[in-house]
C-alpha cells in the first residue's frame, strides 16, 4: 500500500514547562471531542513549552485554548504521511524534498505497530507549495 501524505493544519499553546501540563492539554482536548491527529511537544525558553495539535479542527483547539487561557498560535502548516513500516520509509519522502532543495524545519515519526508508521513534517511557509506537489500531498 502507497503511503498516504496529507495537508495539515495546526496551532500550538504555550504553557508552562511543568509536569502534568501536557496532560491537562491532552483531557481538555478529548473533554471537547477535538479530534487530534498527531501533537508534539517541547521546551521553549523563560520555562514554558510548545504544544503542536495536529488536528482536523483549528478552530476547535482555539476555542479550548481560550477557555483554558493558553496562548494559541495562528493556524501553521504542515504535512502528515501515514503508511507501511519498513526500511527506508521516512528517507523517501525527506529525499524527495532533498533532491528540491527544500530544507525540511522539523520532523516526528514513530511505529504506530501492525506494520504501520506515521510521520508529521514541517517546512518554512515559503516552500509549502513546493513541497506539498513533491510529496504528492493531498
């Protein structure tokens, strides 16, 4: 099976880089039934962290954000690929980008089991288009 690349949208928060915050992030999401496709967290300076929501629904996670008082970004994209586990899956799809020239800014991706994977990827807003027609992204 081809793995399947697609457009995404996302925003993150920014809350503070303390245990437990991801979670909390994470319950009110599913409290608000936003479904979320892939997210990724990390530190950031002055003791806070980033928290990227991947997601079908920007407008949903703003709306939680708010409620909760978390700063939410605009909306940014990216691209998530999903398909078959096996060597070499993530180096085509960043050769592809290589061989264009396209620097890629970040990239996440882990065995989801029963041969599957998934990969989340970002390149800068000015190569998007670029990247999304060598990726074949829909």
């Amino acid at each position: 099976m081809a793995d399947r690349v697609r457009k995404v949208n996302y925003c993150y928060v920014t809350v503070g880089a303390r245990a437990g915050q991801g979670a909390k992030v994470l319950s009110e999401m599913k409290k608000a039934g936003v479904n979320l496709l892939a997210f990724t967290g990390f530190p950031t300076k002055g003791g806070k962290a980033q928290i990227d929501l991947i997601c079908d629904s920007v407008t949903a996670v703003a709306r939680v954000a708010r409620k909760n008082g978390w700063r939410v970004s605009k909306t940014k994209k990216g691209f998530l690929v999903q398909g078959t586990d096996q060597v070499g899956a993530c180096h085509r799809h960043l050769q592809k980008l290589a061989d264009r020239k396209i620097n890629v800014t970040a990239a996440d991706a882990v065995a989801a089991g029963k041969g599957r994977y998934g990969m989340i990827l970002w390149v800068k807003p000015k190569d998007y288009g670029r990247a999304a027609r060598a990726l074949g992204a829909r």
